[in-house]
C-alpha cells in the first residue's frame, strides 16, 4: 500500500528516494513518483510502471536534487494512472510551490475540494490528496512548518504525509493521523518515510511519529510538534531494519521461496523455545495471563485464518474461551466488552489499518490487557501492545502471506501452552510432548514440501477450472479457508470454503462434475464423518482432491484424487495441511500465467481503511 520517502540533504538525494520506493515495494503499488527541488524549481517524474522504470525515465532527464519527496501508490481515490500518482503539485503542474504526497485517506476530500474550487483551484486528479496540496498551498504562508500544523486542522481522516515547497529549499514537513511515518535522522541531513526499512542503508537513527505529530526537517533539526502544536522530544531509537528482499535463489517467485523458507523460519520462531512458560510473551505475561479469563482474537485476512485455527487449540488443550473477529468488522460495531479480556491482535506487517484501528477499540473500551503476535518488531502494532511475541518469518515479499501464516501458527500455538500452563491445564508430560513436537515441525514440513511434483500434477487440472470448494473439518476448517483465499488471490479462480459438515445445507447445489472439491483430511476424531460428506460430493458427480493422512484409509478411485500426507501430526496437523494448500495455489496460478508475486488489486501492507 501507499509508501512515502522524503529527504532534505546536502548531497544528491536521487538513489536515496529511489532505493527507498524500492524498498518499500512489497507493499503493493500501481504508480508510483518522485519530486524534487531543482534549480528554484519543482520537478517531478511519475510512472505507472515499476520503480525500477521510474529510475530510469529519471535518469534519462537528468533528474537530481537536495530537497524532495516519493511516493509509491495503491489507488483508492481515482484509477491507477499517471495523473492520479503522487507527489501532487499545487496551485498547478506548470507553476507548482507546494508538492505532496500521503498515505490514508482524507473523509471530507469533498467538502474541501468545492472549497478549493471556488477559490479557483483546478484539480488535475480524482485523488483526495490533490485536495491536500491546494489546501497547504492556500493557506501558505511563507513558513510551511507553520502551515501544515494549519492545514491539518482542516483533515478528517487517516494520512501521512510529506510536502515541500519552492519557496523553501531545504525543508520537508511531514504530519501523520492514523497512517504510520517515521523520521530518519542523519549527520546535518533527515529523512521521512512510511517505515524504517525504506531508510535502510541511509540511516538507523528512527523516531516513530506519534498520532497527530508534525515535523519539521531540515538540514540540521528535525523539530517536532505534538497535536497540540506543543514542541516535543521523541525517543530516538536504534533500528537495525531488514535491508529488503533477499535474492530468489532458484526459485521463480518469491511467493515459492518463501513457502519453500517455512521449515527454516517455522524453526526460528521457536528458537530457544526450551519450556513453555508466559514470560515468553513478555516480562508482564505470567501476571496478565493470570488475570485474564478470555480472549479476544483482532485481525485481517490470512492472519484472521490464523486466529481461527487459535481458537480451536486454547479452547481444547487451555480451556478459555475464544472470540475471534475481523477487525475491521470489530471496530464499528456494539461488542460487550469484559476488561479480563486478553485481547490478541495478530499480523504479519504490524501496521494494518483496521487491526491497530480495533485494538485501539478495544482498549477505549477498558480491555487494557493487549498481545501482539507480529512479524515486524518496530512496527505500531508491537508498540501499541503491552505484550508481543515476534514471529521470525523475515521479510515476506509475496503478497499472499505463507511463511506468515505458519510462523504466527507456532506463536499462537506456544500462547496455547502458556495458557494451558497458567491454568494449571498442561502436565510435565504433555508440555514434553508439544515440545517434541515442535521441535519436529520443521523436519515434518519439509516432508510436505517434498509432495510439490505431485500438488503440481493437479495444478494443471485446476488451472483450467473457473471454481473450486474447499472442505475442511475442526481445527483444519480455518485451513480450508485459507487454502480457498491463497486460491483466489493468486489464480484468480473462485474458491469458497466450508466445513465439510456445511456442505449439505446449501453449498452442495454447487457441486457438479465441473467442481473439484479440495478436501483436508487428518485422520483425527472426524475422519468418519468427513467420508459421509465426501460421498455426498461423489454421489453428485463432484472431482474430489483430498489431502489425505498416511493413514486415514482414504484411496484414490473414480473422481477421487489422493495425495498422502507423510504423517498425521495431532494438534499441529494444520501446520502441516495449509503447505500443501500453498503450493496448490502456487502452481495453477503458475499455470495461469498470473503476477504470482503481485496478484492485481492488492496490497502487501494495508495502512488504510
Ligand atoms: C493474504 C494476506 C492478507 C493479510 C491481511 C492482514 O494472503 O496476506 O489477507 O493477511 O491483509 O495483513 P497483516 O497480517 O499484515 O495484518
């Protein structure tokens, strides 16, 4: 999603705004653009292409400067193209004083914009950020520290973001309300950005902007003022960010590195895991966790599925109740609230617009008891939380999360035992048989892993597919979901999913010999069960694809399809199942010829509403 970088410095700040947007690519763009302070000018250049594409027409033009903005672009307001991408410049293209570019989303874009019209601005886009550069530019001053903190009054909404003006050579002021910003200092030169890995490189000296703070760069000071225009200091923190993408090696995407990387990462994140005890969670976990007698699950998408799968295992082996919501559902909605709620919040990036907006939700209702399982340890996310456990997935570059997925899994599958623990719910023996188990998860998955000539065998027939369902029961009908989301976002084949036992109330209409139905099946408590609703799919014609447990006794036949999986894992099995479904999604979107790595339409970071 929307990514900004700013810099104002004595040297030429071109690769440095560049090897940011590139940095800040995994997020998910379709424009993108830099300006810059040149020769008393304001010149920009913007490309509805990649960044590497940007740099060159860049190039080609000579384009340099000290002073300037960029901005990567995921379209909200206006289609993706090159007049709706960032940085905007105001009163106009040919004349321009003040460029910007923002991250978020402007509420009352409209209001202001019949504002701006009839003081006779003329927008060159449909952006709500255009309506951002005419208002600085109206209500410029000459001192653009000053008119910022004036301009935002006027927001209503969420935004981030960095201006400059012609009139100031050697200033930046950026502001953020609901979209994260960061500031990078260095030695008498400074930085803005939307996360500190964009400054990789440059700098890791990184103050976190706090909501409703506006800053001010120049080459010596960067001077910060809080909501109320009060001058603050913020803590300056050392952050070793990662320095990016790592190469592909001898994989074709990053999507099949990364799904390739689990058993390694599955393994680093229960590093060091030796015994089960809360303070893993945090030094105040042991004493939350005490007090606390539910949880309340906070997330989106994949890290949603996540939390679902949670539930079944705190609920069965810890014994404490579980709700589970979308965020962005939670947020807006009349909850009764219990203030011994321990209330999880789970996400890969850490700055998720709708989860942080929930937690914030929860917390203005009293449940003050928060955890975070999260990827990234500087994010907001972590920082907003009292308690966090950070899963060692590394950077995950592929849109559609995997390695994510089940790192947070094994999170939430320690947060279990600590649980259970606390709870007096977990013997010495059982906490050393979860241990063993864990231990062998990585060897366990590369067992998985080892299945892809099969998976990649019916990858063909999907491919050629329209539809598909996905069944799952228990524990494993959150993996049937997200073995139905990683289909739809990469193949762009539609998949819905249902647990199995649903099947016969509504979703079997749907099945013909057309319709290949994936089925997860562990041989766990319901595999009988699981039968009876496969034959319901045979008896109507439907291709079955089943992911079968060594030994659940499931053979292939007529219209039923069979890959073994190399052993049943008991409560872990989930780990186990949803990698099958990944390199299931991997290959027919493969065979379709789809951008694997960045499915059209989404957004690695989702930092608006
Ligand atoms: C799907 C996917 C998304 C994310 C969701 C939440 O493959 O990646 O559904 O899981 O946008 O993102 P995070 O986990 O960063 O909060």
């Amino acid at each position: 999603m929307c990514g900004i970088v700013g810099a104002v410095a004595q040297r030429n700040i071109t690769p440095i705004l560049i090897e940011g947007l590139k940095r800040l690519e995994y997020r998910g763009y379709d424009s993108c653009g830099v300006a810059l302070h040149t020769d008393g000018r304001l010149q920009r250049s913007r490309s509805t292409s990649r960044v590497a594409e940007l740099e060159k027409q860049m190039q080609e033009v000579g384009l340099q400067g000290f002073t300037g903005i960029a901005h990567t672009r995921w379209a909200t307001h206006g289609a993706p193209a090159s007049h709706n991408a960032h940085p905007h410049f105001s009163p106009s293209s040919d004349n321009a004083r003040i460029a910007l570019v923002h991250n978020g989303i402007i509420e009352n874009h409209d209001e202001l914009r019949a504002e701006l019209i009839a003081l006779g601005y003329v927008f060159q886009s449909q952006t709500d950020t255009e309506v951002i550069a005419h208002l600085v530019d109206h209500l410029y001053t000459g001192d653009l520290f000053e008119t910022v903190q004036q301009a935002v009054k006027r927001l209503h909404g969420a935004y981030a973001i960095a201006v400059f003006s012609r009139e100031e050579p050697h200033r930046v002021v950026a502001a953020r309300q609901g979209s994260p910003l960061i500031v990078g200092l260095g030695k008498g030169e400074n930085f803005v950005a939307s996360d500190a890995m964009a400054l990789a490189g440059t700098t890791d000296q990184i103050i976190y902007l706090e909501e409703g703070d506006v800053v001010d760069l120049q080459l010596g000071r960067a001077w910060i003022v809080d909501v109320n225009g009060k001058q603050v200091e913020r803590e300056v923190k050392t952050v070793h960010a990662h320095t990016g993408a790592a190469e592909l090696g001898p994989y074709r995407h990053y999507m099949q590195k990364e799904i390739f990387e689990q058993p390694r990462v599955v393994g680093d994140t229960l590093e060091g895991v030796t015994g089960i005890m809360p303070e893993l969670f945090g030094d105040e976990a042991y004493k939350v966790f005490k007090e606390i007698d539910r949880v309340l699950i906070l997330a989106c998408g994949t890290s949603y599925y996540s939390g679902l799968t949670a539930k079944y295992w705190i609920e069965s082996i810890a014994k404490v109740p579980v709700s589970v919501e979308i965020a962005s559902e939670y947020r807006y909605r009349d909850s009764v609230p219990n203030p011994s709620t321990l209330v999880v919040t789970i996400s890969q990036s850490g700055e998720t617009a709708d989860t942080i907006a929930a937690l914030k939700h929860a917390r203005s209702l009293g449940m003050e008891n928060t955890l975070t399982i999260c990827n990234v340890a500087t994010s907001a996310m972590v920082r907003e939380c009292k308690l966090a456990y950070i899963t060692r997935a590394g950077v995950e570059v592929g849109v559609a999360s995997t390695k994510a997925f089940t790192t947070q899994l094994s999170a939430l599958f320690l947060l279990t035992l600590s649980l259970a623990q606390v709870n007096g719910r977990l013997t010495e023996e059982e906490e050393a048989a979860h241990l063993k188990d864990m231990r062998h998860l990585p060897s366990a998955i590369s067992a998985v892993l080892a299945l892809e000539p099969q998976i990649m065998a019916w990858a063909e027939d999907f491919a050629r597919k329209e539809n598909a369902l996905f069944l799952g029961r228990g524990m494993h009908y959150p993996i049937a979901l997200e073995g139905a989301l990683k289909l739809k976002e990469i193949s762009y084949i539609h998949a819905e999913a249902y647990p199995a036992g649903e099947l016969k109330h509504g979703p079997l209409a749907l099945v013909t010999e057309e319709m290949p139905v994936v089925t997860i099946a562990p041989n766990d408590a319901l595999i009988e069960k699981l039968k009876s609703n496969m034959q319901e799919v045979r008896a109507r014609g439907g291709q079955l694809y089943v992911f079968a447990d060594v030994d659940s006794r499931i053979t292939s036949g007529e219209g039923v399809h069979v890959i073994r999986m190399p052993e049943h894992y008991g409560c872990l099995s989930p780990i186990l199942h949803v990698v099958s479904l990944q390199l299931l999604a991997y290959h027919t979107a493969l065979a379709r010829g789809t951008d694997v790595d960045k499915p059209r339409n989404l957004a690695k970071s989702v930092t608006v509403e």
